[in-house]
C-alpha cells in the first residue's frame, strides 16, 4: 500500500495545489459575506450574546486576514510542476486551517448553543475536498480533534453536554477520516489505472505505427516498398489530372550488382542497397517518393515534374552513385553504377502507373542496351502504353 501510494502522491499533491487555486477564493467570499451578516447584526440581547457575537466576528476577520498569504502563495506554487516542501507545507495546512476554523466557530457556538454542526461540517468537507495520504490524514484529524477537545472544556460548562459532544465530535472526526482515507485508495486506484490505459495505448500506438511502416516500407533501405509506391503514384496521377501538371520517374536499375554478391558475399550486397537508398534519398525533394521496387531496382515518382527537369536529376544521381562508392567496412568501398531510364506523364494526357513506368522502363532497357552507367528518357508523346512485360504486375 505505501508503494502504491507513493506512485500517485505527487500527481495527488499538485491536484490538490491546483484545487486550492478555486476553494480558497470561494472560501474567503463566503467568509466575508458571512462576516457582513454578522457586522450587521445589531448588539442587543444579553452580554453573553453580545459577546458570542464579537467572537464569530473576530473569527471571520481573522480568518480573511490569514487566507490572504496562502491564496498569494498558490497562485506563485502552482506554476510548479512537481512538490517541494514548500507545496507540501501548503498543502497540509491549507486543510487544517479549514478544520481549524470550523473548531474555532464550534467553541465560540457552545456560549449560546451546543450544536457541534460546524465542526462535523467542517471534517466531513475536508475529507471530501482533498486528496490527502492516510498518514497525513491521521495527523491533521489528531490536530484538529485534540483542538476541539480542548476547546470545548473552554467554553461548555455543562458536563453532560461536553461529554456528549466530545464523544459526537470523535465520531465526526472518525468519520472523515474514513471518508478521507476511501476515496485515497479510490484515487490511487483511478490513476493507476489511467496510467496503465495510457500505457497500453502508447504501446499499441508504437506497435501500429510500426506495423504501417513494415507495411509500407522496405526493411533493409527504409525506403518506400513496392505496394506502397504504386498506390502513391496513382494518388499523384489522380490529382495530375485533376489539376494539371507533368509526372515523371526515373527507374534505376544497379549493374552488375550480381558481381557484387558473389565477391564480397550478401552482407556486402546489403549494404550496397543502403548506400544506394540513402544517396538517391539525400539527392531528391522533400515530395518525390523513392522505393525499392524490386531486388536491385530502385524507382522514383516525381510529382509536377517533366521530362526534362527528371532527366537532370537522373544525371545527378548518376554521377552521385558513380563518385561515391558503398563503405562496406573500414577496408572495402565498392564501386556502384547503375542505368537510369526516364519516362514522363505530360500535362494534359490521361494514363496509368503502368504506362508510366512502362515507359521509364523502356528508357532503362535502352540505357543497358547502350552499355550501362548512362541515363536515356522516353519523350513524351501522349502515346503512353504499358510494356508486354510489365513487371511491377507481376512481382
């Protein structure tokens, strides 16, 4: 039980601070505007009224002047994001200077009545309106009992009557502290829960941002898979045609990248991959999508983009993979090349994904026919069809 309650007694502690910031206000306008009811009262009857009637007023007034200080003192501490001793200090005291006062109107009461209600009042309403441990529940309920133990032999004068209200007020107090200690343990268990619901959903949230990323990515690269591409390149053929615009991509293809598995082992193979993945990533837009469509082959979809602009940066790219080789290991760089075939969607014509890449493909297979590390493009001529082969459909 202390562990738990020590998990939730500083989120507790400042639940109560930021209480305070509301009670105490509405505490000392209803102390003045008791104060006036009683300010207002005429001084007639007999001296032991008039001077129960100085005495409620005394404690009104003292009252107002001591709010003052703490209400200041939590406007400045609950701007805190965790308890010092300072808040802690407030925070018992607070309560116990409600207790304290209720005992006060109590004893000043018993001159012409010896009705205990605002001392019963007073311990139910600080059980209910503050979150306090058990243990220091247990001391201000002590503090405050003994205070209205001793002050009624102050002022009842009858035994009978003070027997029967020290034995009501210690039921009173008994009952608040019940009270204060139940809805502890029902806080307690609230933010624990809550903090365990939270929990769970953060981890389901990871698991599912991490499921949508194995679902849409390529593992080794971190670039974008093939399912995922197409459906990104349709969504941009869609509002190209909605809107206007050319698309273009560039499909890449490495050569000889067999070679390079059977010298240096798979390992070195995958590395190459990232290399690769990682200089056509650093060389393109924020808003052009790359993916690894297939084992070696790379493809890049470049919205608002047309043939022209695409065959620049398939040139940068080839000349990047060309000068920079794949850091493999602290004593092997390997020499990557590749062919990049260029294909365009101008502006105004109607086709698919696979027209699209039918043609960067066509332009591929000429730029492997020529000899390879070389860039070749397909004009655009509004003719755009899919290849026999089409291989994206059939992988």
């Amino acid at each position: 039980m202390q562990v738990r309650n020590e998990r939730v007694v500083d989120e507790t502690t400042m639940g109560n601070i930021r209480r305070l910031r509301w009670l105490i206000p509405v505490f000392l306008a209803l102390d003045l505007l008791l104060l006036m009811v009683f300010v207002f009262e005429p001084e007639t009857g007999a001296a032991q009224r008039v001077g129960w009637l100085h005495g409620v007023r005394t404690v009104y007034v003292v009252t107002a002047v001591g709010m003052v200080l703490p209400l200041v003192a939590i406007w400045r501490l609950s701007a805190r994001t965790r308890p010092d001793p300072a808040i802690r200090f407030l925070e018992f005291l607070a309560p116990l200077g409600f207790a304290f006062f209720t005992v006060a109107l109590t004893v000043i009461d018993q001159s012409v009545t010896p009705n205990i209600t605002p001392y019963v009042l007073g311990s139910l309403s600080v059980s209910l309106l503050f979150l306090l441990p058990p243990t220091v529940a247990i001391v201000l309920f002590s503090l405050t009992y003994g205070a209205f133990f001793i002050g009624l032999g102050l002022t009842q004068a009858d035994p009978t009557l003070l027997l029967t209200n020290r034995a009501n007020g210690f039921g009173a107090t008994l009952l608040a502290l019940v009270f204060s200690i139940v809805l502890w343990h029902k806080n307690t268990q609230y933010v624990l829960l809550q903090r365990e619901l939270q929990q769970r959903n953060n981890t389901l949230e990871t698991q599912q941002a991490e499921l949508l990323w194995l679902a849409t990515r390529d593992t080794l690269t971190g670039l974008y898979n093939r399912g995922e591409f197409l459906r990104l390149a349709e969504l941009e053929l869609q509002r190209a045609q909605r809107y206007g615009g050319s698309t273009s991509a560039i499909v890449v293809d490495l050569d000889f990248f067999k070679n390079v598995n059977d010298l240096y082992g798979h390992p070195a193979g995958d590395e190459v991959l990232k290399h690769v993945g990682a200089c056509m990533r650093a060389a393109v837009r924020g808003t052009d999508v790359v993916a690894r469509i297939g084992g070696e082959e790379f493809m890049v979809l470049l919205p608002q983009t047309d043939i022209q602009a695409a065959y620049g940066l398939a040139m940068k790219l080839q000349l990047a993979l060309e000068t920079t080789p794949a850091l493999v290991s602290t004593d092997l760089r390997v020499k990557v090349t590749a062919s990049f075939g260029v294909g365009c969607m101008p502006d105004g014509y109607s086709g698919t994904v696979a027209a699209l890449y039918a043609a960067a493909d066509h332009a591929l297979y000429e730029a492997k026919r020529k000899g390879r590390n070389r860039v070749e493009k397909t004009e655009p001529d509004g003719t755009l069809t899919p290849s026999d082969f089409q291989r994206m459909r059939r992988q």
